[in-house]
C-alpha cells in the first residue's frame, strides 16, 4: 500500500484554488522531449501552463477542447523560458502509471471552483 501523506489542517487545503478550465490549445516546446503548452480558458481569465506530457501521450493534441481540473494560485515558475501560471491537476504520475486527466462528470462552466 502507498503511504498517506502526512495529515494537515482544512485550512491548509482551503489554501489551494482548484478549478476547471478548457485546454484552448497544446504546443510542442521542440526543445523539450516532455513539455507541451496548454493555453487554459477559466472563463473570467485564460492561463499559459507548461506541462510535462509528451512522454504520455502519443498525441497530446488529443486533449484540446476538454475540460481539467487545475491548481491556479501557484506562484509563476518559468520552465523552458516560458511562464508557466498554473499547474494541471492529473490523476496517477505520482503511482508511476501513465496519468488520466481529472475532468468533472459532466460540463461546468469554465473557472468554476473544486472543494
């Protein structure tokens, strides 16, 4: 069995602004054999965010127009010389099997918040 993370407050959780936005587009960053670009629509503002999925995904392109969860409070990280405002929230990477997107069961409008 994977082990729990340590235990933290509810108000630790309620820290991170979780939400969903629609993948616009997926760039190559030629100079990476990992990294995509995903510009994010989150209604009220859209995001650059620079992923780790190439490697996934025989074709990350698959995922343009869907709706994922992701975290939109994390501090700007430059990666690749690109600024990356944001996170993709998946499902697996971390038990080293190839990761699903987290997507709401249905269509919400974009920016809606998760928790």
């Amino acid at each position: 069995m994977k082990d729990i993370k340590p235990t933290i407050e509810f108000q630790e959780l309620d820290k991170i602004d979780i939400r969903v936005g629609e993948i616009l587009a997926v760039e190559d960053i030629t100079e990476s054999d990992k990294l995509v670009k995903l510009e994010v629509d989150f209604g009220e503002f859209k995001r650059t965010i620079v992923v780790g999925m190439k490697q996934e995904r025989e074709n990350p392109s698959e995922i343009i127009g869907l709706q994922a969860l992701f975290v939109v409070n994390l501090a700007p990280r430059t990666i690749m010389g690109i600024e990356s405002e944001g996170m993709l929230f998946d499902i697996g990477y971390q038990d080293k099997i190839t990761p699903v997107l987290a997507v709401p069961e249905k269509e919400v409008p974009n920016g809606v918040r998760a928790g």
